[in-house]
C-alpha cells in the first residue's frame, strides 16, 4: 500500500537523487584529491560537471516535453550513470578519469529538473504538498553525508564511487515505482529563445544563478578547507548534513507562508543571507563556529531554490514549464555555478579562507538584479 500513495513514491525518488548528491557534495573533491589532481583541476573537472547541465538539461527536458513522458528519458539516464559511477575505480589514468566523472553528471544532473517538472504536474492533479514530497531529498541528503562519511573515514575514499552507484541504482528502481503522468505532447514548440527573453524568466534566472554561484567555492572546497584545518570527514559529513536539517525545516513550512511575498522579496532575502554566510566563513576556524554558521544553508540554496520553483510554478506556461525547470537547472545551477567553482581553485589556492569574500560579491549581484529588474506581475 505505502508504494501506491503517490507522493510517496515521487519521495522515493527525490530520497534516491540526494543519495548520490550526499556522497558527491561533501566527498567527492576529496576523492579527485587522492588522485592525484590539484586545486586547479578539481575545479575545472567540477566545473566541466556542471557546466553540462547548460546542454544535457535542455536536451532531455525537450525530449519529455515533447513526447508527453518525462519518465522515459530518466529511466536510461539514471541506468548509465550508474554504469559509469560504478567504473570510476576501475581506471587510473588522470584523463580518463576526469572525463568519466564529467560524463556520469552530464547522465545524472537532467534527472532534477526532470523529477521537479513531473513532480509539480503530478501536484496539479493529486493536489499534495511539493515541500512535504521534497523534504525527502533533503533528509536522504543528510543520512548519507553522515553515514557516509563515517563510512569513508574507516574504510577510505575508494567507497566514494561505490556508494554513488548504490544510490544511483536506487534511483533506477525509483524511477520504475513512479507513476507515469503523462502530458499532452506539445502542439506548438515553445522554443529556448521565446523563453529567454521574457522580461521577467531571464533577470530571475541570473538573479538565482548569481546567489546559486556564491555556493561555488563551497562546494568545489569547503571539505578541503576544513579538512585542512583537522577537522576529521565524520565530522564534515556532519557539517553538510546540518546545512540540510535546517532546509528540511524551510521545505516544511515554506508553504504556509509562500504566498505572503512574491519571488522576489524571497531572492533578496536570500541574497542578503548568503552575503552574511560567506562573510562568517572567512573567520570560520572551529567546529562550533563553522555549525552556526551551516544553519543559514536553509535560506541561501533552499530558499533560492523554492523560489525559482514557485515561479515557473506561477509565472511560465504549462506546456514548458520541463523546458523552464532545465533552464534554471542549466543557466542557474548549471552556467553560472560552473564559472564560479572554475574560479574558484585559483582563488582558494591564492587566498584560502578569504576566498568567501568573492562568495559574499556574488550574492550581493543577485540581490541588485532581484532588486533592478524582476517585476513581480506575471507576463505570461
């Protein structure tokens, strides 16, 4: 009966993606480390990662919207990406294993907007709560940073790619469980162009992408970073899944009061609060420090995020909004996050902890742009 319940089984696969996220966050920079590749090349390998969400996304979101199932395209993507998360002990040449690490994200990262796009149709006619069924990620999220990072420290990083697989064949099954809800196979093509350059959908995705980005140097080296400074990987497993206890909390409740203020005023508040992060991060040098500071996490990626998705929610046509999700995914999280880790190693190896300043500037240009350029009226 549990697998029926139709929010539980689109839980299921938010649980089974954030499986794979939990390794990969917090372990896997450490991982290319004991490979042998340096400051530079982990952030150009992290970087080429998600720069492929500005192709593969678009790509395999218009294959869903344009026949009408948007579980077919996932089903071979999460199949392959477990093949090839599965081979990355297998080879030690540097080169080799740069591009199968890129290749495996490029299979993988379609896979959220994909999930995000069907959950929010599945919403329009079962009527259930999108932050109650995602919460789920978040909590697979924080089990599996810590566990795994437990996991890692005992047993060593060889465990990184492995558990990555396990997570990514969960998800295969996931996919499977899904219920299949189709939508009308677009009549009239809504194309990328049309969609850019609405006044309103393109300043709010370079509003995301600017506050997205400052998490850059955050992603690509904060495990580093406090591993450099003794802090051992159970505890920084504990550090990443402390950020996401507080975002599980937002996803909660966002729905009470989401309709209080627009997008927008959520941007900027946001922005505001990332500037505030990154600020603290540069005189972070203690653990309890460092786990007050994690608490902001919820507001400087979730609240980002639950705005972006309560616009193209609201705001974008029905008939694209799998075309819309792989936008934000590709030019939010995908464009603009890729250039800031790309920056990133050289700005960590010159400046270490200082870099989060560079952080804190990224936010404050999305809070100008929320502020300058996005109206809060619809267009559409």
């Amino acid at each position: 009966m549990l697998f029926k319940n139709i929010p539980t089984r689109f839980s299921l696969v938010y649980f089974s993606i954030f499986m794979v996220i939990g390794i990969n966050a917090p372990f896997f920079p450490l991982w290319l480390s004991s490979k042998g590749f340096d400051e530079r090349y982990i952030a150009i390998i992290l970087a080429t990662s998600v720069l492929t969400k500005l192709f593969a996304n678009p790509f395999f979101a218009g294959l869903g919207d344009k026949y009408g199932n948007r579980k077919i395209p996932m089903l071979y993507l999460s199949f392959i990406a477990s093949i090839i998360l599965f081979s990355l002990n297998i080879f030690n040449s540097l080169y080799l294993l740069a591009f199968m690490a890129i290749i495996s994200w490029a299979l993988f990262a379609p896979l959220m907007p994909l999930t995000e796009s069907l959950t929010t149709t599945a919403i329009k006619k079962y009527n259930f709560d999108y932050g109650n069924t995602r919460l789920w990620g978040s909590v697979s999220f924080i089990i599996f940073a810590f566990f795994g990072g437990i996991i890692i420290e005992n047993y060593g990083l060889r465990y990184v790619p492995l558990l990555m697989t396990i997570g990514a064949i969960c998800l295969f099954i996931s996919i499977v469980l899904m219920p299949s809800i189709k939508s009308l196979p677009a009549r009239k093509k809504v194309s990328t162009y049309a969609l850019l350059k609405n006044r309103n959908f393109f300043p709010f995705l370079l509003a995301c992408g600017s506050i997205q980005s400052s998490h850059g140097l955050y992603y690509g080296f904060s495990t580093i970073y406090w591993k450099s400074i003794g802090i051992s990987e159970t505890i920084i497993g504990a550090l990443w899944a402390e950020g996401v206890v507080f975002e599980i909390i937002l996803l909660a409740y966002f729905y009470k009061f989401r309709h209080y203020t627009s997008p927008k005023f959520y941007l900027v508040i946001a922005g505001s609060l990332a500037i505030v992060r990154w600020s603290l991060m540069v005189y972070a040098d203690n653990i309890l420090f460092i786990a007050i500071i994690q608490t902001l996490h919820a507001f400087t990626f979730g609240l980002t995020h639950l705005a972006a998705i309560y616009f193209i929610s609201q705001v974008m046509p029905t008939r694209s909004q799998a075309k819309c999700q792989a936008l934000y995914s590709a030019i939010s999280m995908g464009a603009f996050l890729a250039v800031s880790i790309a920056f990133s190693g050289d700005i960590y190896k010159l400046f270490y902890n200082q870099s989060f300043f560079f952080s804190s500037f990224l936010a404050f240009i999305g809070i100008v742009i929320s502020l300058r350029f996005i109206k809060t009226k619809k267009v559409f």
